[in-house]
C-alpha cells in the first residue's frame, strides 16, 4: 500500500495519508503493518524507512496520562464557584456575628446607664 507522509524539522511523522498530498513523501508499507496500530507520531522517517521510537511513544503516553489527570476547564470553573459560594456563606455568617455582637454591646450599654 502507498501512502504519504508528512514529517518535521527532526524527522517525525507530523502526518500521513492514504491519498496524495503536498508537501508530502511516498512511501509503500504493508497493510498489515503494526504502524497502523501504533500513533504516527513516535514514527520517523529515516533511510527511506519508518522507524518506531519507543522514547517517544513514552513520552506521548505521560502526556496523555498527565492530560487526562487534569481537570478540565469546566470542572475547574465549577470549583471556583463551589468554593465562592462557600465564602460568600461564611461572610454572611460573619457579618450577623458581626451585627448580633454590636446589639449585645448596645445592650450592656444602656443596661449600664
């Protein structure tokens, strides 16, 4: 099977179609071929040939483990709301303290006079 590749400055896979494209290089691999199974990106093309980097293939897997450990924009928004909610709670707590501890002290006052 033919197929055309696209790589970068060092040589990686940046691309790779079953139909003509430019800027591309032609190259034919076997259907068959674990290349299909694997990402294209922990490939480079050197020689004339595909070479699998496994380094690489680690590296893609940490990111994508570090990716998906991360929680996403939306869950981060809910946090911050979940947690301004919370303090503006408190803060309406605090300020009845507030108000009731100036009543008790108005209270003593004029049970002083």
């Amino acid at each position: 099977m033919e197929i055309y590749i696209t790589t970068n400055n060092e040589g990686f896979l940046t691309g790779y179609s079953k139909s003509e494209c430019m800027p591309g290089k032609k190259i034919v691999i076997n259907d068959n071929d674990v290349f299909f199974q694997r990402g294209f990106a922990s490939y480079k093309y050197l020689g004339n040939q595909l070479i699998f980097d496994e380094e690489k293939e680690k590296e893609f897997q940490h990111n994508k483990t570090l990716q998906e450990a991360m929680p996403s924009a939306e869950e981060q928004l809910l946090t911050t709301q979940e947690a301004l909610v919370e303090l503006f709670e408190q803060n309406t707590k605090l300020e009845q303290q507030l108000i009731d501890t100036q009543l008790a002290m108005v209270d003593m006052y004029e049970a002083n006079l």
